[in-house]
C-alpha cells in the first residue's frame, strides 16, 4: 500500500520525514535503519541531529545499513557514501559507529564485498528504509533493466546517473562508473519504506513510478506491491498528483 503524503512548505519536508523515523526509534530503540544519500535526505538527518539534541531520541542501540557505495573511492574520499553519512548524520548523534554499515568502495574483490555485506543484512530486516528515486526510476543504484538483481551486486552506473551526480565531483569524468548497490529484493524486504521526492525535476518519474505499469524498466514501480510505502513529495513533485 502506497500513502502520499505532499508537503507544501520546504522547510517541513525534513521535520516530516524525521517524525517518521524518530517515532520508530523511540518505539523501537534498537530498529534497523536503511540510509540513502544525495540531496534528498539532507534535510531529514538535519532533523534527526535536531531531535537527538533535544533529548528525545537515541541512537545508542541502532544498525544502520546503507544502500551504496561508490566502487574505488576510499571511506575518507568526500565524495564516498561513507564520509557523506559521517558528516550529516553519524558524527553528530549517539550512534555505535560498528553498528554503521556502508559498503566498502575499495574492497579487492567487489563481488566479494556484495556478498559479505549480503551475509550481514540476512542476520536483520530493515525496520525502515529510506529512499530517493532517480531521474530514470533508479531507487538505490538500481538502474533500469530487463532483469534487477534481488541481493547487493555491483553495477555499471548509466551515463545519465553519473551526470546527476557530477554535482558532487570535480567533473563528470570523476564519477566512478560502476558502485555496490542493496538489490530491490533486499529493498522489497522491509517493513516499511520512506520514499523522499522533492523537485519538480521529479514530478514526471514519480507519477509515472506510482501510478504507471510495475516494471523492471522503472525500478521504483516495483514499490507499488509493497506493504507498507509512504511516499514524502514535495509540492512541486506532486504537482502530478493533483
């Protein structure tokens, strides 16, 4: 079941979104968190470190599993997926840092890395897992295919996606062409999924992820036939939506 939720003032997207999560981590203080990164959720761990501050939730006793990482970079790279979460959000809460996952961008054997960061997630489910959607209909770095892989794989990342993310590179040039990403059956697995989606840059592929044909050709569709979605828009990303 899909909920939308739109939210007509920027600056309540982030307090929105981090009601959700805190209200889990007060009810469930050691929950599972799926992290995503990119613009999207920025606001939402501003929020969190927020309510973390005030004294209302902790941290202490959460595992966070993130959804990617970039092959090649190093943790301390600015741009790795690693020191985007230290910086937003783990350095400035409560949390075991042991009980942070992200997948290890330098691993020798990429395929190796996938299958031991499989092996960890195996041993949780996802109590809630926070998502953006790409331009293409990409949720982690789950691109458009005939065929998506269910558990973390490596991909090749689509011209189109590294553009969007040359933002955070010097260049183009610069951004890896493949990363380690949580497959869609992984994703499918928890409880209940957060879909953050803000700019109207966005308002096409969303509409079309939520109320178009459930294909592997728009990765995001295939969360139609989840239990348990709640969809976060911003108004110029639900403009579609009436």
């Amino acid at each position: 079941m899909v909920n939308l939720v739109k939210v007509s003032k920027q600056e309540d997207f982030g307090k929105v979104a981090a009601y959700i999560v805190s209200s889990l981590v007060q009810t469930s203080p050691r929950a599972v968190l799926g992290l995503a990164t990119g613009g999207t959720p920025v606001d939402l761990y501003k929020e969190l470190i927020n309510i973390f501050n005030q004294g209302v939730i902790s941290f202490s006793k959460v595992k966070t599993f993130n959804l990617d990482e970039y092959v090649g970079l190093p943790a301390d790279h600015p741009a790795s997926y690693r020191a985007f979460m230290n910086k937003h959000l783990f350095d400035h809460i409560d949390i075991d840092m042991n009980n942070t996952h992200v997948p290890n961008g330098q691993a020798a054997n990429p395929d190796q890395e996938c299958s031991r960061y499989d092996a960890m997630l195996s041993e949780s489910v996802i109590d809630l897992q926070v998502l953006g959607i790409g331009h293409n209909g990409h949720i982690g770095f789950n691109e458009p295919a005939d065929q998506l892989m269910p558990g973390t794989h490596v991909v090749d990342l689509l011209p189109e996606t590294r553009e969007a993310n040359a933002r955070y590179f010097q260049s183009v040039d610069e951004v890896p062409a493949q990363a380690i990403t949580m497959g869609v059956g992984t994703i499918m697995k928890s409880r209940q999924i957060l879909l953050m989606v803000r700019g109207a840059d966005k308002a096409e592929i969303i509409h079309r992820a939520l109320t178009g044909p459930i294909t592997t050709l728009c990765p995001a569709s295939l969360l139609q036939l989840h239990p348990n979605v709640t969809v976060l828009m911003d108004g110029e990303a639900g403009r579609l939506f009436g």
